[in-house]
C-alpha cells in the first residue's frame, strides 16, 4: 500500500506559487522579504497566480493578503490604488520629485511669504513659512513634466485637502516633504 501511494505521489505535478511570508497591507509596497514560494499541486484554478517573487517584488498591494495567503495578479499591481473617501489630484510641483516612489506617503506643503514686523527686523523684511496642506498625501502616478518643464505628480489625498492644494498651486509653490 505504502509503495502504490508513493507511486501516485510522485506521479502528482507541482508548481511554485507565491505565497505572503508576511501579512501585506492593502497600499504597501510588495518587498522580497514579504513574499515566499511553496510548491503546490498543479491546478488550472492557479493561472493567475505570481509563480516567481520578483514577479510580484515592487508592486503595490490591491488587497490586505494574510500570511501565507497565495498572491495572484489581481491583487497587486504596479500603481497604487486611491484609498476609499480619497480622490486624485495632479499637483505641480516645485520640488524634485526623482526620489518619489509609487505608494509613497508625503506632506504637501506651500511656501507663504509674509512681513515680518518685529523689532528686530525692518519693516519691509519679507519672510517665508510653509504651510501644510496634506499630510497624507500617497502618490498614486510616476511623476512626469509638463511642456513648461514643471513637475506634474499625480496624489491620492481626502477631498477637502484636495480643494485646499489646488487652490494653493494657483498663487504658491507647492513641495512635497518626505517622512522618515
């Protein structure tokens, strides 16, 4: 009996899979570390899962994934997705925005020049100041320039800080400000 069951076992085709070594949140960016493979057997039902880690490494996850769930296509693509009661916005942008990768999460800010009375300072001395107008901002589009060469990043923001940064773009610079 033990041999015949060998024989059926041996006879049984796998194949690799890649399954969440770790839970992966709903946004967050797919890491090597956050992905194993286990071999399972074959079935048709798995065409579209991610067979290979680098297949899925870089991606942003679509759906919370549990440890040890299998990840498939469906869940994790190369963009974020707009969180539910948020909206995208395209933002202009003064500051580089080369080191900004997809799924990250940034302050928006603008710069306010104001006159500064004090007496210190002489009265027509202007000062600048930045005043925060998202601090939740996930970018959700590779960032491109314009014909104008500005720089023109696509985020995910709540809608009244939506309105707040695109009226601010109108008369100020806007930044973004990576958190470490």
């Amino acid at each position: 009996m033990f041999a015949a069951l060998q024989c059926v076992r041996l006879t049984i085709s796998t194949q690799p899979v890649v399954i969440a070594a770790q839970p992966i949140a709903k946004g967050s960016v797919i890491t090597a570390d956050s992905l194993a493979l286990r071999d399972l057997p074959y079935d048709e039902a798995l065409r579209n899962v991610f067979h290979d880690c680098d297949d899925a490494v870089g991606l942003i996850a679509q759906v919370d994934v549990a440890e040890g769930g299998i990840v498939t296509s469906t869940m994790a693509r190369a963009s974020p997705v707009v969180p539910e009661g948020y909206t995208a916005i395209e933002v202009r942008l003064a500051s580089s925005a080369d080191n900004l990768s997809l799924g990250d999460v940034v302050t928006l800010s603008s710069a306010t020049i104001f006159s500064e009375a004090t007496p210190e300072a002489s009265p027509d001395t202007d000062a600048v100041t930045l005043r925060e107008l998202c601090s939740g901002a996930i970018l959700t589009a590779k960032p491109s320039r314009d014909a104008d060469g500005n720089t023109l990043a696509v985020f995910a923001v709540p809608p009244h800080e939506a309105a707040t940064v695109l009226q601010a773009q109108e008369y100020s610079a806007i930044i973004a400000i990576v958190s470490s």
